[in-house]
C-alpha cells in the first residue's frame, strides 16, 4: 500500500449544494492524485436529504468514503 490522503469533510444542511461539492469539486481533484484517498464525511446532525445526497454521489462508487452521522448538531469543531 502506498501514502494515503485522508480528507476530512464535516457537514451540516449542505442537501442544496453537496453534490456539486463532490462530484464537481473534490471528484476531479482527488481523480488526479497519485496516491490513495479516502473522504471521510462527518454530518453533523443535519435535518435535511444531505445524508441521502452523498449517497447518490459519483464519489462513493469510486473512492473510499465513510460516512459518519451524528444524532444531533454539535458543531464542526466536535465534528471534526
């Protein structure tokens, strides 16, 4: 196994605009990197479709993605 880039993304109510940030935005950047990536995406308590949202994502299928949900908000700071 060679290095492994970890990305660390937190979220909250983003259903609107997670898709584009994924599949539009970190997709093709991380596509290009040489060495294995995993996203690890922390909902933090959100209220709307975003947790269904990632899961429709391009990124899922091609990359290591984990998805952490909490039961409530408790803050990026925590969520990270």
């Amino acid at each position: 196994m060679g290095k492994l880039i970890s990305i660390v993304v937190p979220v909250y109510n983003e259903a609107e605009g997670i898709l584009e940030f994924l599949d539009e935005g970190l997709f093709p950047v991380i596509s290009d990197l040489k060495y294995d990536t995993e996203v690890v995406l922390i909902d933090d308590g959100s209220e709307d479709k975003t947790l269904e949202k990632i899961k429709s994502s391009k990124l899922v299928d091609k990359f290591l993605v984990n998805v952490i949900s909490l039961t409530r908000n408790f803050g990026k700071e925590i969520a990270l």
